[in-house]
C-alpha cells in the first residue's frame, strides 16, 4: 500500500489525524503531513477510512 497527500488542497480539517494518527499529522498550519508513506498492513482499514472522509479528497490510496 502506498499514501500519496496533495498538501497543496488540504484544508486541514484534520479528519485524517483522528482516524490514522501513526500515518498523518498536521504542521503548525493544519496542513496535512504524511509521517509514513507505506504503513503497515495493520493501518491498512484506517488509512482507507481516512481517505474516505478527507473533505478535499487530498488523499489517495494505491494497494
């Protein structure tokens, strides 16, 4: 699985952080920042939840 944000669109709702906090973080800015871009097998389901409810769909998800 590989993690790929658009820092440039988020709008940094933070719904990424609450649903897969050991894969995305904000900066000071509430921007997105992705902390592993190739999580574990185990963060899989919150990874796809979290691009799932990102308002601005920054987020995309390729297995």
């Amino acid at each position: 699985m590989r993690v790929n944000v658009d820092r440039e669109l988020c709008i940094g709702a933070g719904q990424c952080v609450v649903t897969a906090p050991e894969v995305f973080d904000q900066d000071d800015d509430g921007i997105v920042e992705l902390l592993v871009d190739s999580p574990a097998e185990s963060d899989r389901d919150a990874v796809k939840e979290a691009e799932h409810v990102c308002p601005a769909q920054v987020i995309t998800v390729q297995d």
